[in-house]
C-alpha cells in the first residue's frame, strides 16, 4: 500500500493516540469526576453508596483506555514513553497510587458497618480522582512549558529537573482545568445516573464547574498562546527519516504557540467547541435532558484535548533545556513496518472494544437511588 508511507503512518498513530487519550479522558474521566465529588453531592451513607455504585460496573473498563493509551504510546513512539516514564517518574507514581486506591476503596469501603471506616475510604476516594485529574493537567502544562531533559549521542535519555519543579503557575493552572473539567464531567454523569437530592446537587455543581471550565481553558489558552516562549522547528524535520531527535534545529519563539493556531485552523473550531460545550452543559443542569447534558460534556472534554494536541503539534514533548532534543512525531516513532503491523491490530480489535463497551453502558443503564440498594445491599459496593 503505497500510499501508507512512513509519514503517513506516523501521522494516523498521532491521531490514534489522541483517540485513546480522549476516550480516557471522556469515559474514565467520569469517574474520577464521580470520586472527587463523592462527600459534596452524598450527605448520608446510603446515598454516598448510590454515587460509588453508579460508576461501580463500568469504572474498571474504562480504566483500560489508559492501558489501551500507554501500550500504544509504548509500542508506536517508544522514546517518548521512555522519555515521559523517566521524566514523570514520581508524578506517575503518585499517579498509580491513586489508581489503587480507587479498587481497594471499592471493595473495601462497605465491608464494614463503622462509620469511621467507610469516612476514610470516602476521603481516599476523593481525594484519588481530585489528586489524579491535577497530575492529569498538570503534566499536560509541563508540555507546553518544556521538560528539563536531553540526549546523549548514544540516545541515552537524561531528565535534569526535580518532582517540584512540574509545578509552576502555568502548570497549575493547567491542573486546576482539568479538575474542573472532571468534576463537571462527573456530575453530568450523576445527573444521568442518579435523581432526587443527588442528582440536584450534582446539578448545581455541573453548572458551576462547566462555566470555570470555560474560562480556566481560555485563560490556559492565551497565557500559552502569548504569555510564554513556543517551540519552532528551524531546520532537519525529515517526517520520512528514521528516528533521530538530535536531527534537527529548534528555536524558541515569542507567541510560538500562537502559531500554530494559523496553521491549523481546526484548533479553533476546537476551541469553539469547548467554550459551546462547557456553556450547553451549564444550561441543561438540573433539566431533563440529562443525556445531551452529559454528551455536550463529553465534547467539552475531547475539545479540550484536540486544542492541546493540536497546538503542540509536531512536539510531542519538548525540551526546556535543549530545545532541539524535544521529542516529535517525526522523530520518536517506531519503524513503518511496526506501525502498519500495529495498525492492522487497531483495525481489527478497536472495532470490538467501542461495540463492546457499547452493549455494556446499554446493559447497565438506568438511574439508582438509594430505594435500589436498600432492596439488595449485598449486591453493591
């Protein structure tokens, strides 16, 4: 197939990453959402079992779009997981820590009638999906700032900076949208699944959070737009060459970022999209039409990382102190014969996971109340 080339392959697996990375973030981003909410919408102990039941049966399938995502990153661009995994050492450690605690809190919370015991669990479930979705934006941020890493002539990969300095204002401001974007997420989630005073005040912050969702986003969007240096690729970006990051030349930019909203047009429909999105879903709080509330949602988080991705693109993960080692999507990637084997695997299974996933959110849907696990209290978390 002649017209599958290596740059051609390279840029399908691009946009094969921002799939899965989108699919975490809107399926699984839900439930964090759902986590970190749980002692604001739940005053009682019954209804907060109504909340962890309501992503009960499904969080550990959505979960495997992350799994889905790192393989692939692992498999397609293999100096960036090395690179992101080397650099994000401890963040993802902290990351995986909450990711554990989320089933043990599951599991265990209800084990034990002691109201004590299910407290702590339901301040570990929180504070797991808030700690999550900050580290989430807040390793998006650190991409668009720069990493502190660099090559050897062997390839070698050397990370020079510390935990602490992932967090800067820029950073934190970028993790502090996407807690508001989970969270709004997440009570769109509970006002599709849940009714009565749940629901209601899952309303009441859906509303809330979708409206600072928007403007968190464009303050993100203009300080990394104009307030900070942006990456330009000067010279040596062969998108048919092998992978080589010390090939090129890269040059820091004022408004660099800024850019890259010319050359690609649909960042701003992505934008629009947010800003459309984040305001629909602030207006059909506490309405009836609790599914186009959660769906609009849903596009307010994929727009939100279209826009990033498409900003940074080519970079995939720039660096802050050697500029021209920053790592690209024509320079990290696997050999074309991995790619298009790979490929072959998506074509295959990615069809059977969406359909599968598909018949399960249809299987479980309906709404629950604390009616249904007074009726059946050993059949749920």
């Amino acid at each position: 197939m002649e017209w599958l080339d290596y740059p051609t392959l390279r840029l399908i697996w691009w946009l094969l990453i921002g799939v899965l990375l989108i699919g975490f973030a809107v399926m699984d981003g839900f439930d964090l959402g759902v986590a970190g909410l749980l002692p604001f919408v739940a005053r009682t102990d019954a209804e907060r079992r109504v909340v962890i039941n309501s992503i009960g049966p499904t969080w550990d399938g959505n979960q495997v779009w992350f799994i889905l995502g790192g393989g692939a990153v692992f498999a397609a661009f293999p100096l960036l997981y090395a690179a992101a995994f080397s650099g994000f050492y401890l963040a993802m450690f902290l990351l995986l820590v909450t990711f554990i605690i989320r089933p043990v809190g599951f599991e265990f919370r209800s084990k034990i009638a002691n109201p004590r015991w299910r407290s702590t669990w339901d301040i570990l479930l929180c504070g797991g999906g808030l700690i999550a979705a900050l580290v989430f934006g807040v390793a998006v941020g650190n991409l668009f700032v720069g990493v502190p890493f660099y090559f050897d002539p062997d390839l070698r990969f050397f990370y020079t900076g510390h935990f602490w300095q992932l967090f800067t204002p820029f950073t934190l401001l970028c993790g502090l949208t996407s807690v508001a974007m989970l969270l709004m997420h997440g009570a769109s989630f509970l006002g599709l699944k849940t009714e009565g005073d749940i629901a209601r005040r899952a309303a009441t912050i859906q509303r809330s959070t979708a409206l600072i969702t928007a403007v968190l986003f464009l303050t993100c969007a203009m300080w990394a737009g104009y307030g900070m240096e942006g990456y330009h690729i000067t010279a040596g970006a062969d998108p048919a060459a092998g992978s080589n990051p010390l090939a090129k030349t890269v040059a820091m930019v004022p408004d660099g970022w800024a850019a890259a909203w010319g050359r690609f047009p649909f960042t701003w429909l992505a934008t629009a999209l947010v800003v459309g999105g984040a305001i629909t879903t602030a207006l059909l709080a506490g309405r009836r039409y609790t599914g186009t509330a959660f769906v609009s949602s849903g596009l307010t988080v994929a727009g939100i990382i279209i826009n990033a991705g498409s900003t940074l693109f080519p970079f995939f993960m720039p660096s802050s102190s050697h500029p021209s080692m920053s790592l690209t999507l024509w320079d990290a990637s696997s050999s074309a014969t991995t790619l298009l084997i790979m490929l072959g695997a998506v074509v295959v299974f990615m069809p059977l996971i969406v359909v599968y996933t598909a018949w399960v959110y249809r299987v479980m849907r309906g709404t629950l109340s604390t009616d249904t696990i007074a009726r059946k209290p050993k059949s749920f978390y």
